[in-house]
C-alpha cells in the first residue's frame, strides 16, 4: 500500500506540469493555448478532468503541425466555439493555411468543433466516420445537458473524407497514420517522424481514468502492446498531460489490466454492481482525474459483459 500511495503522489505532481487552459466562463472562452513540442509541432491541452460548465467540456488535447505547405489539425474539440477559438489560435501562431483535418476516432471532444473547419479537408477511418454518424445527436444532446451555454449554435459536421494508413506527406513534413482497436473500433495514432512527436488520441490516458463507452478491453491491451514498441520522444495523450516518455502507455496498461482481473473475478464470484463499486481501489488510481465519475461509467460500461462471460461458460471476451 504504501508503494501505491508514493506512486500516486509522484503521478499527481506529474499531473501538474499540465498547462491547464485559463477559462472564462462568462465570456465563453476556452482560453486555449499552443504549445510547441518540436519545431512545427503543437498541442493545445484542454483540463484533465470530466465534462463540466467550468471547463466547457473542453478534457481533450487537441494540436496542429505546420508542413511548410498548410497546417494539419489533429482533432477539433468538443464545440463549434471551441472549433472557432482553435482555429483563430491557430492563425495567430502560424503563418500557414490550415489545409486538412484529422480525427482519431468517434468520440464527440474529436470533432463536434468542424463547423469551424467546414471549409478544408476532414479525414477520419471509414469505422470511425460511421461511429460519428451514428452517434451524432446523441453526443449534441449529451454535452448540451452537461456544458450549456458552451455548446450553443453546436451542430455535427462529419468527416469528409476518408483517411488512409501509412505514410502521410504534406510540404516538406513525413508523418505517418498507424490505425489500433480497443478504446473504439478504430483508433488512429499519428506520428511526426522529424520530431518523434505522437498524438495517440484515445489508446493512451495520462494521469486520467479511461473513458470506455465503445472499449473492448482485450484489443486495447494487444493495441498498447504493439503501440508501445514504437520509438517516440513526445507522447500527446487524448486525455491528461503531454509526456516526453512512453510511461502513459505502462498507465494505460496497469489500469486495464487490474480492471480486466478485478472484473473477471468479481463475476466469477457472482458480485452485483454495487457492491464492485463499493470494493477497494489500487490508491494510484484513486488518485487520477475523473475518477469518481469515470470508473462508475467504466463498471456500467463494462461489467455485464464480464458477467455475460461468465454466465456463457467463458465463450464471450469482454
């Protein structure tokens, strides 16, 4: 135990080199701010916490890369305002067009702010634009009931195009898409080779319990362990403070893979929800954001099918 309590301090001071936006809730304004990683590299990091009117739903880490030839945006938040607010950030700090748009996977904070990129290319997989579609509405109505005003005048733009794998040349910049499972059906990991910079959008949390609406907990831990043999100097997490290793990724993991064992035991034992919400907790991820609103969607979420499991003789992999 006390182990867990030096490794949870030592995570929440990591946590606070996090450059939290400055919100200002009476004028809406995201009060976002870029980062440079690398030389032509970007995050604009959002609060690492759970959707509220106090950060304008905005939990994601957004970025931009400028290629010499126009700006590639990763991502474009959870609002048309905030989609607005990104791109005059952007236009302030880079003399460049933005040129194309990238999403890594469904989820709304990736792009309910296109409205603001009507106008260019928006790229996700085809899994992924037909999670968007499907899911549209319900993610409007969802984070209007949490964010309000925020989200005013919020409309679902989807992607326009389609994104393909593999090496990715825009002006003079070498980047390169690598698509994994397990968080969603499709999620996609890009990578600048010039600076090592990865944004690896919803397969990696820092610091933060994951979300899970659309996980599948056995392919997302076969994803980090491909994901994690891939070098990298910079790792941009969807969610959670921008690291210079790869420790997010042994986070990610230890926190499945105790879910995953709690889980399989709690239904071979025949426990009720409630009381595996009531049963102890490792103290390191007591101490992660969001987790008193996060780890009860992760039971909901994923604990029937564990019961399923059991209930099937073992035949359905949670």
């Amino acid at each position: 135990m006390k182990r867990l309590l030096v490794i949870a301090l030592l995570a929440a001071g990591a946590a606070l080199s996090q450059t939290a936006p400055k919100v200002d809730i009476a004028r809406l304004d995201y009060g976002l701010a870029a980062r440079l990683l690398a030389p032509g590299v970007w995050v604009v990091e959002g609060t690492n916490a759970d959707f509220s009117p106090a950060n304008g739903c905005n939990i994601i880490n957004t970025g931009f890369i400028a290629t010499g030839a126009g700006v590639i945006v990763v991502n474009t938040g959870p609002s048309k305002r905030y989609g607005e607010q990104l791109r005059a950030l952007i236009e302030r700090t880079v003399r460049e067009p933005v040129v194309q748009v990238i999403h890594l996977n469904l989820h709304p904070d990736y792009f309910l702010g296109n409205q603001a990129f009507a106008d260019v290319p928006r790229l996700a997989t085809d899994s992924t634009r037909a999670g968007m579609a499907r899911e549209a509405k319900a993610y409007e109505d969802n984070l209007y009931r949490l964010c309000g005003d925020w989200m005013k005048g919020t409309q679902a733009v989807l992607p326009s195009g389609t994104a393909m794998l593999g090496p990715l040349r825009v002006g003079g910049r070498e980047m390169e898409l690598r698509e994994y499972r397990g968080h969603t059906d499709s999620d996609l990991v890009l990578v600048d080779k010039a600076s090592g910079v990865v944004f690896a959008g919803g397969l990696v949390f820092a610091q933060r319990i994951p979300t899970t609406p659309h996980a599948q907990v056995g392919a997302w831990l076969g994803s980090l362990q491909s994901f994690s043999a891939l070098p990298l100097k910079t790792l941009v997490p969807s969610h959670g403070p921008v690291r210079n290793d790869a420790s997010a990724v042994g986070q990610t993991q230890r926190y499945l893979q105790w879910l995953d064992r709690r889980f399989t035991q709690a239904a071979e034992q025949g426990v009720e929800m409630n009381e595996l919400l009531r049963a102890e907790v490792p103290a390191e991820f007591l101490g992660w954001a969001a987790f008193g609103t996060e780890y009860t969607r992760n039971v909901a979420h994923l604990y029937p099918r564990y019961e399923q499991a059991v209930l099937g003789g073992g035949k359905a992999k949670p």
